[in-house]
C-alpha cells in the first residue's frame, strides 16, 4: 500500500513479546517530509497510549553510531543483555531495539544506506 505518505516494503519474521505475544513488524518507507515539532509528528504517527510513549524522529547515522548492549529487565526476574539506541529523547530499548537492530544491520547498512 502507499497510503498516508508512506509504502509498505514488507514483513519481518514473527518476533515474541515479553508476554509471549507473537509481534509481525511491518517495515515502510516514508514518502513524505517529517515536521520537526513534536506535536505534528504525535498527529501523524499516535501510537498506541499502553505502548507508545511518544513519536520522535532519529536519523539512521544516529541510530549505527550510538547502539549499545544493556543488561535488560526479563520477564521471571532475570537480566539479559539487548541493544539499546541512546537518542536526545530517551532510550530506545526492548523489543523496539530488538526488532530494529536487525534492519539497521541486514537491511539498510548492506544496500550502502550508513556506511559508518
């Protein structure tokens, strides 16, 4: 589909949640500008409230040069290391880094899009 300003290139496979629930990330690409205040883009992109603490906009360069490997919280008490992405607006982390890394790293970095 190509609604809204943006295009659909695919799925990614099925990634589980902490709770179990099985997550299918869709993977679009946007055809149009992103504003640069915080409450447009909130207009754009809502979210879901139990999920979604706000939308922000962080270039892929960022994203490469600033990973990390964190301890994380794990269902059952337990720590695991995960990626982490610092941005100016907080971390990114759990199963948003999760299913991110692997597009930054297999995706975009190998077709020439960051080569940092």
């Amino acid at each position: 589909g190509g609604q809204g300003g943006g295009k659909i290139l695919g799925r990614t496979g099925y990634v589980p949640s902490v709770t179990g629930t099985m997550v299918t990330p869709v993977v679009a690409a946007l055809t149009l500008d992103l504003p640069s205040d915080p409450g447009d883009l909130s207009k754009l992109f809502p979210g879901n409230e139990g999920e979604v603490e706000r939308a922000f906009v962080v270039s892929v360069r960022d994203l490469m040069e600033g990973e990390t490997l964190e301890p994380l919280p794990r269902l059952g008490g337990k720590n695991a290391l995960g990626p982490v992405f610092p941005t100016e607006h907080g971390k990114i982390w759990g199963l948003t880094a999760i299913i991110l890394r692997p597009i930054l790293h297999r995706v975009l970095r190998p077709v020439g899009f960051y080569n940092g």
